[in-house]
C-alpha cells in the first residue's frame, strides 16, 4: 500500500517530536505511532474543523486517542502558515502529504480525469510551495521531512522538490530504501505498480 510507505519513510524513533502536516484522515498518523509507540509527541495538523473530524474519528477507532492520550496533539490550521504557529514545537520528523491532483488514484477515483483542468496543477504547485517553505522552517537542526503526494506529475513531485533543493541550501535530498531495497533519490510509484497507487516520496 502505497500510501503507508510513509511512516517507513519517515523512520520515526524513539523520542522524537513529529508532524504530520495534512494529516486527514489519520492513516499515516497512526502508522506512525503504531511503527513507533515510544515517540514523545506526535502532532496532527490539517486545515479545517471537518477534516480534523475525521482524524479524530480513525484515532477513536483504533483506540489510539486512549493509548496515546498524552502523546498526541490535534491541530487545526492552514499549512502554509505553520512557521507562523508559535505555539508549536521544532519537530525531529515532519510527514508533508501535500495537497496535490491525486493524479496517481485515478484508477480508484476515475471522476478525478473529468474535474482537474490545466490550471488546477499550477495553483497546487504554489500551494505545495508554500506550505513546504513554511513546514521547513518548523524543522529541527538535522531533522528529517518527508514530502509526498499521491500524483504522477512532475511539477508536483521530482520538480517540486529540485526547486526547494535550489532555493534551500540548508536542505540536502537523503536517498530513500524502496520496499525492494533498492536505493533512490527520489521514489515515483505509478499507478498499478506493485498493486499499488501511483504515489511519491522524497
């Protein structure tokens, strides 16, 4: 399963204070702290009320909001302003599942070819912009963010990222171990590929 790659990715160790920015509706969240129980903080971000419901709601189900009471946080905010949120810790891991065309389930989600249009692409692309300029500055001296999204394009994703290396010269691309432990700088997952969502991860 594609999507949960993620808190493989991410690697989450013991101690550590990690953001999952976008977080609705909580199946990365959870294998996070499922893969890593002995975290100190994990905080779930997503930017409204309704979405943040449904974080709630899978935590609730897994009776992770109980076992994990003391360690979980539920934030609602827009991400592209999180360096703004004082009330915030630095953060050792960040998870940003940006927001993007879901190109990559469209197999799943067919109605997605018929509602995205050109200019869509361009208005998500400063999008994830801004939010990944933003989540960065949250990071911890030597921390680790995983960026992905669950598209096939390349603005969204290899581009995406090549620019934020260019404009970030504090920021240094750490090679991914594919679940076929094969080593990659960035990680593109096309739709059917291992029975999986087309999907990426840098």
């Amino acid at each position: 399963y594609a999507a949960q790659q993620a808190a493989i990715i991410l690697d989450p160790q013991a101690n550590d204070t990690i953001l999952d920015c976008c977080a609705a509706p909580g199946g990365k969240s959870a294998a996070i702290i499922e893969r890593q129980p002995a975290l100190s903080q994990l905080f779930m971000l997503d930017v409204d009320d309704k979405r943040m419901a449904r974080v709630h709601e899978n935590f609730s189900r897994l009776g992770h909001d109980t076992k994990f009471q003391q360690k979980i946080s539920f934030v609602t905010q827009d991400a592209s302003n999180v360096h703004d949120n004082t009330s915030l810790p630095m953060f050792d891991r960040i998870l940003l599942d940006a927001p993007c065309s879901a190109t990559g389930v469209i197999r799943r989600h067919p109605d997605i070819m018929w509602l995205r249009k050109p200019a869509d692409i361009a208005v998500l692309v400063a999008l994830q912009k801004q939010i990944l300029h933003s989540v960065w500055q949250k990071l911890a001296p030597g921390g680790t963010l995983v960026y992905a999204t669950c598209s096939i394009l390349n603005q969204e994703n290899k581009a995406q990222i090549e620019d934020f290396i260019a404009t970030h010269n504090d920021a240094t691309l750490v090679p991914i171990l594919t679940h076929e432990g094969e080593q990659v700088s960035t990680w593109q997952i096309l739709p059917g590929q291992h029975s999986m969502d087309g999907f990426f991860y840098a």
